[in-house]
C-alpha cells in the first residue's frame, strides 16, 4: 500500500509541477537520467500495442487519441517503457502514468497522438514466458458439451506462436484440420511475480484485463488421441486485443462475454458463470507454476461454441468468415479467417 501511495504521489508531483511551471524541460531536468526507481503497475489506462515504423510501440487510448509513449518519452525527455512488454516485464507503471499525464497537460506532446481509426494493432502482448489456459470453467458449457464439473481449474498452455491481434487474420491450417472452433475469453495479464498466492490477495497480482480468443481445431484436440496441444497452438491462434484495461477499473467475475460470426451472435453469457473464479485462478495455477509479470492467463469459454451442438448441427468455421469478440468494458476483437 505504502509503494502504491508513493507512486501515485511521483506522478501527481509531475502533474503539479508541470501545472505551476508550465515547462516540462524543467520539470524533466529535475529529475534524474533513465528510468525511474519507482516500481508497480499502470492505473487508470487502456493500454495497447500498435505497428509504428516497424516495430511495437506502447499505445494509451485517450480523450485526444491514442498516445504513441515512445514518442511522447522522446518529445518531453521523460523516461518511459516503450513497449508493453517493457511496462509489464519491468513493472513500470509510475514512469507510464507520468508520461501519459504530462502528455495530456502539455501542447509540445500534441504530435505524439494519433487517430484510433490510423493505428495497426499488434497483439496486446508480445512475448509472454507463459500463455497458461484454463479449460472447462463455465458451468453452462460443461453442461452444453455433457462434462463433470472439475473438481480443480483444468490447465493447459499455448506457446507464443499462437499470439495473434485485433483486425488481424487466421490462416486456417486446412491441411491438417477441418474442424476450426471460437471461443470468447476473458484474458488476464500478470503484472508481478506470483508464487503460492493467497486467494485474497490474487487480484493484486493482475496489470490488466483484456478480449481474447482460444482459437481451436478440435479435430486436432479431441480426435487424434486427446492432443490438447495439437488443438491449440497452430500459429495465430490466439488472438488478443484491442485493449489491455488497467487492473483497477474492471471487476473480472461479472462482465458480459460475447461471441459473434458474420454478425450472428454465438456465445453471450457472464464471468459471472466461472466455476472458478479469477482468485481461485492465479492462486491455483501460482501453486504449481511461478507466474512472472507479462504472462498471459486463459479463464475459459462460455456455452455456445460448436463443439457443444448436436453433431448434426455443426457447421465448422471456414475461410472469409469474420469472428468478433467482445467483453464488457475490455472493447471489441475482431478477426477474419483466411
């Protein structure tokens, strides 16, 4: 508590002397060269990864568009991760929350902001140690698809391969599969290091939350002798985005999930149906598998994939179809098949 209040008061204390000055080369002068010696995570942002000049930027949706922080770091000399891998990795949220509320107050930062409607998104994050999953966690898809409810969160992995993003495409690997299935995600992003975590205390491990996809060949998954791994990592199959929103803003067990093909609506139903709720989550998963800031969690899917229809009824996913996902105030992902 003590380190979260010193860091909000290091970027309340740059907004301050930006105000009385109304000079940020002042303010920047003050303060020493590199990164700050503060560490936590970003609060109050959406976040996201854009393609500029050939390479991953950190991104922050505001009010005056979305602030390209590398190059608003650069405009007013303020040291700030440039990446969300960089955020994340290097637990550097201050030095970000210090940067955006700067660039915000401050006309020289002006062209660092873009247009939403001109940014290419890359996933929202980049190269996570771990991609962990967490299968069979709706009630009502274990019923859909006829399972016991497990006893304790059923996990299996993605490898970074699979890391795909907002408005991008799937190239379907038609040699080896047919069956192509979606599956809307609540996804949450690790912002510290966890091992053995308390219930109580999981949430305050999490940077953000954002839209994902399991995207799923199930006759990979389920007809070749159970190869979960097969099933679910061929490449770009893991599609995340638009938005990682700032851990403080969002209460994950009761958000609105939403899958929809070609504008048909698919999956709609609540976090509110987890089996095990995000808590129970990390802290299950923090007990066998050290989680490190930057690694991604999979929470599972809602009733309403194809899989659990009648097999009469199954009409498999195909090339040209678009899949859009949306999760409450985490925004919409959108991606087309190929």
């Amino acid at each position: 508590m003590e380190h979260g209040r010193r860091s909000f008061l290091k970027v309340a204390g740059v907004v301050g002397a930006v105000a009385a000055t109304g000079r940020i080369e002042e303010v920047a002068a003050q303060s020493p060269p590199g990164r700050s010696t503060a560490r936590g995570m970003a609060r109050g942002l959406t976040l996201l990864t854009m393609i500029r000049d050939g390479e991953y930027r950190l991104g922050v949706k505001t009010d005056q568009g979305v602030l390209d922080v590398k190059q608003a770091s650069g405009l007013l000399a303020m040291p700030a991760p440039a990446t969300m891998d960089d955020l994340l990795q290097n637990e550097d949220g201050p030095a970000l929350n210090a940067v955006v509320a700067a660039s915000l107050g401050y006309a020289k930062a002006r062209p660092a902001f873009v247009a939403e409607s001109e940014v290419v998104y890359g996933p929202v994050v980049t190269h996570p140690e771990k991609i962990v999953c967490v299968g069979l966690n709706y009630r009502k898809h274990a019923q859909e698809i006829g399972a016991q409810v497990p006893k304790q969160p059923v996990l299996f992995n993605k490898f970074n391969n699979t890391l795909n993003r907002h408005n991008g495409t799937i190239d379907l690997p038609v040699e080896v599969a047919k069956n192509f299935d979606y599956e809307v995600e609540l996804v949450m992003v690790i912002g510290k290091q966890a091992k053995n975590v308390r219930e109580a205390d999981a949430l305050s491990y999490v940077a953000g939350y954002c839209t994902g996809n399991d995207f799923t060949a199930r006759d990979l998954q389920l007809e070749t002798g159970g190869q979960w791994m097969a099933g679910k990592t061929p490449d770009q199959f893991a599609p995340l985005g638009p938005y990682l929103v700032t851990a403080d803003q969002v209460d994950p067990d009761n958000l609105k999930i939403e899958c929809r093909v070609n504008g048909e609506t698919r999956q709609s139903s609540s976090t509110a149906d987890f089996i095990f709720n995000t808590r129970q989550m990390i802290s299950y998963i923090s007990k066998i598998i050290t989680l490190r800031p930057g690694d991604i969690i999979f929470t599972g899917t809602p009733e309403g994939v194809i899989q659990g229809k009648p097999k009469e009824q199954r009409v498999w996913l195909k090339a040209g179809d678009k899949v859009a996902c949306s999760i409450e105030k985490l925004g919409e992902l959108r991606f087309q098949l190929t």
